[in-house]
C-alpha cells in the first residue's frame, strides 16, 4: 500500500511543507490535492527558503515526480511565475518532473475579482479569505460554470472566449455591487501566455497516479489548509473552499482507499489560526508574542502568503482530537517543539467547559464555541534549547512529558517531532 496521506490537524501552518519535504526523501510522486495559491509552504534547505504556494514540496528533490491534482484551483499566471522562479533558483522544471490535472478548476481573473468584492460587502464580519479567487473559483465547479486547465489545451482563440465571457458574467455583479467592471480582454492576455507555457505539463493525473500505484510507487499526498478549515468539518463559514482531510486526498486525486498505508496528521506543539473564526485557546500579550515571534525569521508566525501575524494560543487538544476522529489518523507528528522552550509552565486544552456543560469534542455551531471555556491541564515547560535535538531521549524530561501527554489524550501515537526550520531538525521515536 503505497500512499502516505499528510493531512493539516489544525487550522492550516502546521509545518506540512517540510514535513513532505522530509517524507519526499523516500517517494517516487508528491501530489498535492486541494486548494490553490491561498497556501504556503515553507521549506528551509542548505541555509536557502523556499516558498511555495502551487507547486507541490516534493519539488526540492530531484527524483521526485510532483502533481497538481484535479482537486486544486489554479492561477495560470501565478503558477509560472513561481515556476520561473523555481528555475532561477536552479530547480529542475519540466514537464518530467512536474504534472497538471487537466481536471483541475482555473482561477480566472473574475474570480479574484469578485472574491473581493465579496469580502469587501461583508464589512466587519468578513471571512479573512486571502482574496486570491479561491471561493469564487470553487463555486462555479460545484455551479458547473467553470473553466478546467484541460482548457488551456484548446485552440487559443476558443480558450480566450471562455475566458471574456466569464469575465463579462462576473462584471454584471460587479456592477450590481458598485464595483469597478474588469476590462475582460486585458484581463485574459497574461492567461493565454501562461497557457502556452503549461500546456506541456497538463494531463490525466488520475490514470497517472493509478499507473503509478499499481506500479509499486510511493505517493506522498500532500494537502493545503488543515482539518478545521474543511468546508464541511471546520468552523462554517471561517473555513476554506475544499476538503483539507483524508477523504478530501482521495477525492482531489482521483485514486482509490485501498492504496492508502499512513494517515499522518501534522500539528503545531500550539495553536495559531489567521483571519476570522473562533479560537478558544487563544492568547494575548507576551507568551502569545513569544509564540509568534517578531517576523524578522521565515518561522515566525506571520502567513507565507499574505504577511499576516497569526493568532497564537495554547495547544487545543479538544480540536485536535476531532481531527483524529475526521482523518482516522495512524499516527501525528508536532512541529515547532523548539518555541515552546524557555515557558516555565505549557497548558493544554483538554475539554471545554459551555453554560455548565463539559465537552469533550468541539460543538457544532460557532455560537456555542465562542461561548467555550477551556479546561487547561498544567505541564512543566523547560529551558534547555532543544533545537540541536536528534534523538527523543535527548529532550527534557518535561518536554517527552509533554508530546507523551498529548499522544494519550489524542490515542494516537507521536513518533516525530521537529525541533527547527531546516531539513535535519527532527527528533525521530524508533519503534520496534
């Protein structure tokens, strides 16, 4: 069984780039399944950083196949942006390396558009989407109003009116809302130039991958986002367009459950989330700063693609372990271990408390998350900088004590966890 599925536990920036970059080392293909160019990886390699936000992470390795899948939202234009700049940083590019699904959604320019006219009507009770076209994209797939990158594979001229003639539709509500209307033939040129590019790249990902499979190669999946921003299990309606979880994997891909070996779930050793929505855990003043860090680092807490601070908090083991139950994972990694070091005592969030009432798992509407109160449970924090760590029995006492504490109260077992940015920062548990 072939297939390691890498599924976000929390609400997205949980590390998964370097965690598929790591896990890359040992796959033939890394196929990224949902979401679009609202994503950012981060990968640190031989003191370089690189920031992806189409491309899947496997990139970085020379013997690996990538594959955007049908699941994703693609941004033509900024797909080859980060392609050439990919190549001016010596990276192999080439349709070899790198495959399109000619089923996935293409982000148009009225997308983008009429994402922020969106947000823009919403005021103060705005999502905090990154107003890249995401949603709008997404709901002309399920309104069967959407473009595929198969299109681009057309005759140029007949590619180009689809193209206006959505950018038209859209300039109709944009009109409606008092917007300014988009220009639809300026708006499609840099598009028909990015399809010239990615035509050689685009094909059946789906027969591909199956191919691939029965073949006996192993397939990281690698997803954006994380399991609380699910369009059907997060906090609806501060959640993303796509399903960021297991099922969203196979879906996204086109292949079937009975090539899936691992489900690994990735999770910060804290909780952080960016833009709207509840988060019960969430903290101010200076251990929520010390967890953010000042953004002078790549590994502060300020999103990859839009430059926002994130909120910080203690780790939510309430949400966490709901993420278990929606993923079914085989097992989780922490990330970010090494930012916990120097906090004299950690908390975590083992239950809420709601108008007299004990939750085990998170409730239903937001309504009554906003209301919970977190029942913490005390741990010890340490001192010592971890971040030199390779070997579980070289951390502190307190800090096994704590990743022990949240495998129990997950019952799932925690066989990895980084201790920094680069590739070789992580603390591996052999298992017999």
């Amino acid at each position: 069984m072939p297939i390691t599925i890498l599924i976000g536990a929390q609400w997205g920036d949980e590390g998964k780039g370097r965690v598929v970059d790591w896990l890359a080392s040992s796959a033939d293909i890394v196929a990224r399944y949902a979401g679009g160019d609202n994503a950012g990886h981060t990968v640190a390699l031989n003191e370089s950083v690189y920031k992806l936000h189409l491309v899947p992470s496997g990139i970085l390795h020379s013997h690996v196949v990538s594959v955007m899948g049908n699941g994703m939202v693609i941004n033509p234009v900024n797909l080859v942006t980060e392609i050439m700049s990919l190549r001016k940083l010596g990276l192999d590019i080439t349709p070899e390396r790198l495959v399109i699904s000619s089923r996935a959604h293409i982000i148009t320019p009225a997308h983008i558009a009429l994402d922020k006219a969106a947000e823009t009507a919403l005021g103060d009770s705005k999502i905090g989407t990154t107003l890249r076209g995401i949603g709008p994209a997404y709901l002309d797939k399920t309104g069967r109003a959407g473009i595929r990158t198969g299109d681009m594979l057309l005759d140029v001229e007949e590619f180009a009116e689809r193209l206006i003639a959505a950018v038209e539709t859209a300039n109709e509500t944009l009109a409606r809302q008092g917007m300014e209307s988009l220009d639809p033939r300026s708006a499609v040129e840099s598009y028909l130039d990015a399809a010239a590019v990615l035509k050689p790249f685009i094909k059946d990902t789906s027969v591909y991958l199956h191919a691939a499979l029965r073949a006996g190669k192993q397939v990281v999946c690698e997803g954006a986002q994380g399991t609380l921003l699910d369009i059907d299990h997060g906090s609806y309606p501060f959640v993303t367009s796509s399903s960021p979880t297991a099922g969203g994997a196979l879906t996204g891909l086109g292949v079937g459950p009975l090539f899936v070996e691992k489900v690994l779930g990735v999770a910060k050793a804290f909780s952080t989330r960016v833009g709207g929505g509840p988060m019960p855990t969430e903290l101010n003043g200076q251990i929520a700063q010390q967890l953010r860090g000042s953004g002078a680092n790549f590994w502060d807490e300020f999103g990859t693609t839009t430059g926002r601070p994130r909120r910080c908090g203690w780790l939510d083991v309430v949400m966490l372990r709901y993420a278990v139950s929606v993923n079914g994972f085989s097992e989780m990694m922490l990330t970010k271990m090494d930012i916990l070091s120097g906090l004299s005592e950690l908390k975590l969030a083992v239950a809420y408390e709601i108008d007299g009432r004990r939750y085990e798992y998170p409730p239903v509407t937001n309504e009554l998350l906003e209301r919970a109160k977190p029942i913490y449970e005390t741990l010890p924090g340490w001192q010592e900088d971890i971040s030199n760590c390779h070997a579980f029995s070289q951390l502190p006492a307190a800090a096994q004590n704590y990743i022990e504490r949240v495998a129990s109260l997950c019952d799932v077992p925690i066989n990895s966890v980084s201790v920094g940015p680069e590739r070789d920062q992580l603390v591996m548990r052999h298992t017999a």
